[in-house]
C-alpha cells in the first residue's frame, strides 16, 4: 500500500515537470494569449472590456523596456532571476518596520503573471520560484522582458504596452516618448488606482525619478 502510494507520488511529481516544463517552451515561442489575473478580473469585474494585444518586443518603444527597468529591476540583465541583495535589503528593512518592501524582479513578476494566481501565499511563491527559475533557464532575458510588457496590468481592464499605450495616450507602444514611458511604469505599483495620464502629483513625482534613473542606466544592452 505504501509503495503504491510513493509511486502515485512519483508520477505526479513527473507529470507535474513535464507539463509545466513543455508549458513554459510553449511560451518561448507563442504568444501569451491570457493571463490567470485577466481571468480573475474578468469574473470579478464583469463590466470591465478587457484590452490586450499583444505585440513583439521591437515594436514596444525602447524606453518603454528601460523604464519598466529603471522602475522595477535595474538590475535585471544581471541577476539570474533573483537579485539577493535586493532580498536581503527588504528582509533587514521588513523586521525594522520602516516600511514594507518587495524585492521582486522582472523575471518573478513575469513567472507569476504569466503561470501563477495573483494572491500571496507561502504555497504560491514557492511555485514562482521554480516558474522564475524554469523562464530564465529557456527563455532569454528578451524573451522574459517581452512577455512581461505584454502581459503586465497598466489599468482597469488594460493589459500589456499595446493596449495601455492606446488607452493612456492614443498612440502605439512603439511611439512613446520617455516621459510617456515612465508614466506608463509609475502606474505599474497599483494599475488599478494609479493614472498614467492626467496624474497626481505622486505619479508625476515618481515619473519623474523613473525619468532620472532612465537617463542613468542608458540603453538596455541584451
């Protein structure tokens, strides 16, 4: 009985790996095509029209992909998926209570939104950890930026660089200036409350940082 069960174990565990490393070389290639947070809003919010359209990464402006950067993982063409000084800095500013701090990168952040559920949970980021690590063995750091901007929540019912350009300034991705960039990444903290057009002063001032560390990393350099 017991070896019955160990074997039913086993071939969970091995058809858990083989699905989910056969549906993370799917995305290597095919476009995302929804989200499991698009989902969730959409039954949560059904008087929401949902806008995502998907576009590849040379027609997404480059300031767009250095401000997400500048704003969310300056350190991403660096770090294998984890920036662990990153971690330990919000682990040390956590216990002080200064002020409650996240240290994910671009590479999580893409894991989560394009596999995983939205809510935060022990079980859930264990499975970002072995998602983040699974994109960042078969997928290029391109790869990983391009699905991000493509699948990244920028407004009620607006996913991606695309639909949010078009939302937020009438535009395509591929034109925005700087400043529209960083507008479009200030927002990303709480797309749903946060406007990256007509903003606040909060959004202005943090474009505004956004637009200076734009300035200091220069251009991305795959």
């Amino acid at each position: 009985m017991l070896k019955r069960f160990f074997r039913f174990i086993l071939k969970l565990i091995g058809w858990f790996l083989l699905i989910t490393v056969l549906w993370v070389l799917l995305y290597k290639w095919v476009p995302v095509p929804a989200t499991p947070l698009m989902v969730i809003r959409y039954f949560e919010h059904p008087e929401e029209a949902l806008k995502h359209d998907w576009v590849p990464l040379e027609e997404i402006s480059p300031n767009l992909q250095l401000a997400v950067v500048a704003s969310e993982d300056q350190n991403f063409l660096n770090h294998n998926g984890f920036d662990y000084a990153a971690i330990q800095k919000a682990i040390k500013e956590n216990k002080s209570g200064k002020r409650t701090r996240g240290a994910s990168t671009i590479s999580q952040q893409t894991a989560k939104n394009a596999f995983l559920w939205p809510h935060r949970s022990w079980v859930r980021k264990g499975f970002e950890v072995y998602f983040t690590f699974l994109i960042e063995l078969f997928w290029s750091k391109e790869r990983i930026l391009e699905v991000y901007l493509n699948s990244i929540e920028m407004g009620r019912g607006v996913y991606g660089a695309e639909a949010a350009s078009k939302h937020w300034f009438g535009k395509n991705a591929a034109q925005l200036s700087a400043y529209e960039a960083a507008a479009l990444a200030a927002v990303l903290p709480n797309p749903r409350e946060y406007r990256a057009s007509s903003a606040s002063s909060y959004i202005q001032q943090r474009k505004n940082w956004i637009v200076r560390q734009m300035q200091n990393l220069g251009r991305l350099k795959f």
